[in-house]
C-alpha cells in the first residue's frame, strides 16, 4: 500500500477521504465500520472520538486491519469525564 498522505472527513456522506502517495483515493465508510466493529457503546465511542479528534490514525487503523485489535484492547478516550 502506497503512503497515506492526508485525510478528509466529509460529514455529509459521513466517510473519510483518504488520499495517498500516488494520488489514489479512497473513501471509508464510516457507518460500515461501525456496524462491524462498534458492538459496544464504548467501542462506538471510541469510534467516533478518533474519527473526530485522531483522523489520520482512525484511517491507518482501518485500512490496516487494526481497528478491530485497536477497540479490543479497551482504549477509552471516548468516555466523557466523570462517567
């Protein structure tokens, strides 16, 4: 796979827009990724919080077949304070 070089959330389509080294791009759905992947509110919330605040690294997880190994390990970053 050729070097991912930006990232691109558009919220009307709700995908990321990944554009790498050679010019390709690519769109990750962000709604499949969370049917798949999101079993838990935690999990979604995790999610979302890379998906809004670790873009870049929400689409290298993705592409990379980590996401799933990523939310296993319980990482949460999307929990609001206190809860």
């Amino acid at each position: 796979m050729n070097k991912l070089l930006s990232c691109r959330y558009n919220m009307d389509t709700n995908r990321v827009e990944a554009r790498f080294e050679d010019e390709t791009t690519l769109a990750i759905d962000c709604i499949a990724i969370e049917d798949e992947y999101g079993n838990t509110p935690a999990q979604r919330a995790e999610l979302d919080w890379l998906l809004y605040n670790k873009l870049l690294e929400y689409a290298q997880l993705v592409l990379g077949g980590e996401i799933e190994r990523y939310l296993s390990l319980g990482c949460d970053h999307g929990r609001l304070e206190g809860q």
